[in-house]
C-alpha cells in the first residue's frame, strides 16, 4: 500500500514531545555533565534514562571517579533516580 506524503486530516503526529524524547534530553544532559568533568572524559560510561531513571554502565579506574559520576547524574535537573551498574576496574 503506497502512503501520500502528507498528513490526513485529524491525524496525530508521528512526532511528539512525550516521555521518551524527555528521557533522551536527560540523557543527554547527564552525558554533557560528564564530559565537561577532566576526571571522567576518558572513563568508559554509558548513559541511558527510562520514566526518569538515570542508568550507568560502564568501567571506570576508580571508587572516586565512580562516586564523582553518580553526583554528577543526580545534579542534573529532572532526574528521579540513578541506577549504577559501573565496574571498578
């Protein structure tokens, strides 16, 4: 079935601001937090968010650079929570 290009009236848009562009934005927040920080540039960390949730995964060198990233993640405005599945290596 082939689709016209535009919107048929009364049809909602593909694209909405709800909670999963909200939880990216956080996301990206938190990631901006952590790459602005000379102890964590270089430190293997992803960032992800779910309902608000930040969660961190990754390998840093050490307990102080894995108690700076949780402070970090909880400083930034909107986030509910941090789940930190980081590893000490």
């Amino acid at each position: 079935m082939t689709y016209p290009w535009f919107f048929p009236e009364g049809m909602p848009s593909l694209f909405h601001d709800g909670p999963v562009a909200n939880d990216t934005r956080l996301a990206c927040r938190v990631v901006e937090q952590l790459n602005r920080d000379p102890l964590l540039r270089r430190q293997r960390i992803c960032v992800e968010a779910q309902n608000r949730v930040i969660i961190l995964e990754g390998r840093v060198d050490s307990a102080d650079v894995l108690a700076r990233a949780r402070a970090l993640a909880w400083a930034v405005p909107g986030v509910h929570d941090v789940n930190v599945k980081v590893h000490v290596v």
